[in-house]
C-alpha cells in the first residue's frame, strides 16, 4: 500500500491496534497515487467517437457522450451533473473521478460518521456478537434447569421464542453497512470510486450470512477494497488474501496440514484456493488443473484468523502450514517455506497473462457491454501488463477506446437493482432522511445487499435482471418514488407539472435524461396522462412513475 510518509507508519506503530487501522485505512483512501499512464487529452473521447462511426452508425452527438458517461461512470446522472461534464469536459470529469482523493466528499463522510459499525473496530462489532450469544445461551440454561425443576407444571405449550439476539446483531449491522452504501452511492462526489467498490466487491464477493461476517464487513469493505478500488490489482488481491472477511468466508482460516496425533483433525480445504484462481484471478478458462487447486491450498495453510470471536484478525500458524514443496502452474516452490508460499503465489497469479485477460474482460463487462469486443480486451490486458496492473490505466483505455463511444454501446446494459434505485433516485434529487427505506427497495426488487450467498456474487449480465416478477417490482418503486410513498425520501415535482400531458412527459423525460423515448412508451405514457385529473402534481407524479418504469429507463 502507499503512505503518504514513513513517519505515519512508524507513528501507528505506537498506537492501539483500532487507531493504527483507522489511520491506515485513512491513509490508503486518501493517498495521491503517482499515474502510471498520462491523463486523458481532452479530445479522446471525441475522436474515439469519431473513430467508432460508421454509415449505419453515426457519430455520438455531445449531448449523447455526456449520458453515456454519466451513465457508466455513476449511479446515474444528475442535472448538475450533466451541467458540470458540458462546462468541464468529459475528459476532465474523467480525471477528477479516477481521482477521488481531490474530491471534497464532507456533507457524506458526517453521515456516514453516524453510523457504529463504521466507526467500529471488528473485534469491537465480534465482541457485541459474542456477549449477545452468553446472554441467549445463559437464558436458555435457565429455562431449562426452571423446566426440570420439581413441580415445574408439564404439558403445557411454550411461548414463542423471540428472535435470537446474535441473529438482531448481525441484521442490525447488514442495515447500517447497506444504508451507508445507498449513501454514498446516491450523494457522493466520488462516483466513479464507488462503482468500483460495488464492482470489486461482487468480484471479491463475501456473503454477510455467513458466521460472524456482518462483523467482518465494515473493514473489509473499507481497507481492503475502498482503499485499493482505482490503485492496482496487486494490491487489492493481497489486500483481500489478508483480510479475516475472506479467510472465514472461504475457510482458508481452518486450512492446516494434517497432524498425525492431533485430537482435531482439520485438514487442508480448496475453497479459497479454487475462488482465488477461478474468480479472483486466472477465470475458470485460466489453464489450471485440480492439482494447481490442490497446490495452491497447501501454499495458503496456516494463512489464518486469530481469535475469530475476540481478535478477529490476519494471523500467519507455522504449525498449521504444510512445509513441503509444492509446484503451482509449473513454478517451483521449494520446501521450507512459511508465509512466503502464499505470497509468492499471489505474485504468480498477478502477472499471469490469464489474469490480465479476464480482469480486463470483466471491467469491459461492466462499463462496455455484457460481450466483450475481443480487440478491447487485448488492449486492456496489455495496459494491465504493462502498468503491473493499474486499475486507473486500465479504466483510462476503456474511456479511451472507441468500443466504448460506439452507438452500440449506448444504452447496452441493463441497470441492476441497486443501479436503477440509485440512478431514479439521483435524477430526481431526492432528499433522503433513511436510507434503509432504498435499501429495502434494492432487495425487494432482487438484489439484498451483502446478501449473495456464492462466492460469484452478483452477475453483471442483463438476462440476471430481466424476469416478469423483477420488471413489476421496479416499476412499483418507479410510481412509489414519483407519488412520495417511499417511506423517508422525498422528491419536488413541482417544476414538472402543468400543461397539456405532451409538455408534462418533456419536462419528465429531459429530468430523468429519457428524451429517446420509443413511439411505443411514449404513447402509452400519454394515453395514461390523458386518464390522469388535471392537477399538476398528479400529472408530474404520474409521468415520472411511468417513465421510470419503462424499458428505456431499464437500461444506462
């Protein structure tokens, strides 16, 4: 990780172990980075658009790049934002975000300062875990021993047990790390950073149901992928290896060398190192056999959490670790080796020309298209080579690249619960007292947050999101969000209303940046206002409901 100076480091050294996180943490998210690459010249986007043209296909016009931008690069456009990209430059907002540090983000950061499990060290979070499950077990005990106690009345029907304690806890602490999440996705300056995050995490994807996850999450979230989001992929991998989140998800902090005397026999386990080359690295199209699974496992043995339940933290156990010589894609590894083992495959994988593909083919997913044009691909796993996996340098070849400005790619993706939430949210620059009220709506409609159980996370694929039941839900939260039935968020309509329905539909579709409605949603929309009394806050309320629900606003 990079410091702003070697007397920071020494400094936390002195402190407790949750301060020397918090300035640690503080440090990664806010380091200048020296680029790898130069930044984007103020006129590449244009000439990229130029460059994708075709006869069948016209050029972008400007109005366009800024949509499409705005739609790749953030929870969705805002009309300051659109304002801000015409006055600035597509290529300078580009810049701005892949610098996230030289952005003023205070009215967020004192909200989300309000939030425990943020402010939280994890044994703190594990320790409350810890203290509710005595309470219950204690509790049960009693009842119990008052039960078989003489003259305890028999037969007759026990009440009803409340909900466990532990399992409140841990909603609790899902609730918060899913408001702050909507929070910043919605209000934050730092757009681009936050996609990458929400990108990483369904890459890196821990499930919050799993043991004591929901302790685990805010730190992991935070250090591990926030602070390593827009540097390079080296960093985040390792960073992500350290993390107690992923050796508890994964099992690796129970994987150990078999010990012919012990009384508890763990044995060596390939979660880890199966997710770690098929989803995290090399793809399941990598060129690695069961044995490099079976090797690298032996490699990660003694890679372990201390104290899960107290002192929930990376811990390397010589005595857990297999010392043997192990041979992973055709490297040596020599016998003797302890943590190092694991290190050094980590190395391996993170030059691995197989890891730069499939890196490059997932960040093309995510801001390209759900097919990745092969040519682009190759170009990003070069640059990916070439800056020892920068993440920025990669991003600034998407941005650069004319697949990315072509009039294919307008529109080509289908927005994900959270995506479509946030963006519906942002267009109409809503005020939001409870966040929690947008994240139930996220969930509703298909996608909990922090709940995918496989290690897969959430696909970044359109046939994910499309079904009959997922359309419904989001155009139910489409009217509730227009009408001001969603329970803590309000919208002003008030400018959009008035006017015959043809006026009333303009103003809504230029606010929510629809103006390519197809004559099919456009005729049904104003055969529905026709309908609608003539008040004008029904009318706006009604258009935007609609329009939110409909298929182009699906898509960004």
């Amino acid at each position: 990780m990079n410091f702003t100076s070697g007397r920071s480091v020494v400094s936390c050294m002195r402190m407790p172990r949750f301060l020397t996180l918090a300035v640690l943490a503080a440090a990664c998210s806010t380091a200048v980075r020296k680029d790898a690459t130069p930044p984007l010249s103020s006129q590449a986007p244009q000439a990229a658009a130029a460059a994708a043209a075709t006869t069948d296909s016209p050029v972008l016009t400007q109005a366009e790049m800024i949509e499409h931008v705005l739609d790749r690069t953030t929870f969705g456009p805002r009309a300051i934002d659109r304002r801000h990209v015409r006055e600035e430059g597509i290529s300078a907002f580009l810049e701005e975000q892949l610098h996230p540090e030289q952005l003023e983000d205070a009215a967020v950061s004192a909200r989300l300062a309000t939030f425990e499990v943020l402010n939280s060290s994890p044994d703190a979070l594990v320790a409350r875990l810890y203290k509710e499950r005595k309470k219950k077990q204690q509790e049960k005990r009693q009842e119990e021993m008052l039960a078989a106690a003489p003259g305890a009345p028999a037969g007759e029907p026990k009440p009803a047990e409340p909900m466990a304690r532990p399992r409140a806890v841990k909603r609790d602490y899902v609730q918060q790390l899913s408001q702050a999440k909507l929070l910043r996705a919605v209000s934050s300056d730092r757009q681009l950073q936050e996609v990458m995050v929400d990108f990483w995490f369904n890459h890196f994807n821990v499930f919050s149901g799993k043991a004591d996850e929901a302790a685990l999450l805010p730190e992991y979230e935070s250090k591990a992928l926030r602070a390593n989001a827009l540097g390079t992929f080296p960093e985040l991998l390792e960073a992500v290896a350290h993390s107690p989140a992923m050796l508890v998800y994964l099992d690796n902090w129970r994987s150990a060398v078999p010990k012919p005397k012990a009384k508890q026999q763990r044995g060596i386990n390939e979660n880890y190192a199966r997710e770690l080359l098929e989803l995290h690295t090399l793809g399941v199209d990598g060129g690695y056999s069961q044995q490099d699974v079976i090797e690298v496992a032996r490699c990660f043995t003694g890679w372990t959490v201390g104290e899960p339940r107290t002192d929930p933290r990376f811990l390397f156990k010589k005595e857990m670790h297999d010392f043997g010589q192990k041979i992973v894609l055709g490297h040596l590894i020599p016998a003797g080796g302890g943590i190092e083992d694991g290190s050094q495959v980590l190395h391996i994988l993170e030059t691995h020309p197989a890891t730069a593909r499939f890196l490059a083919g997932k960040l093309i997913r995510r801001f390209v298209s759900d097919d990745p044009p092969d040519a682009l691909v190759s170009r990003v796993a070069s640059t990916y080579t070439a800056t020892g996996g920068d993440i920025r340098s990669m991003l600034r070849t998407i941005f650069e690249s004319p697949e990315f400005w072509s009039r294919k790619a307008l529109r080509a993706k289908v927005r994900s619960p959270l995506e479509l939430v946030t963006a519906s949210t942002r267009a109409l620059n809503a005020s939001v007292a409870d966040p929690l009220q947008l994240a139930k709506a996220v969930a509703r409609i298909g996608q909990p947050l922090y709940g995918a159980q496989p290690p897969t996370g959430y696909a970044d694929v359109s046939q994910t999101w499309l079904s009959s039941g997922a359309l419904l839900a989001r155009i139910d939260f489409g009217l509730s969000l227009a009408s001001g039935q969603v329970e803590g968020v309000s919208v002003d309509l008030s400018s959009l209303g008035g006017g015959p329905p043809e006026q009333v539909l303009t103003r809504a579709a230029a606010t929510l940046g629809a103006n390519a409605l197809s004559d099919k949603t456009r005729d049904y929309i104003l055969q529905q206002l026709r309908q609608t009394p003539s008040k004008p806050d029904l009318q706006a309320a009604r258009a935007v409901g609609l329009l939110l629900g409909a298929p182009e606003l699906q898509r960004r």
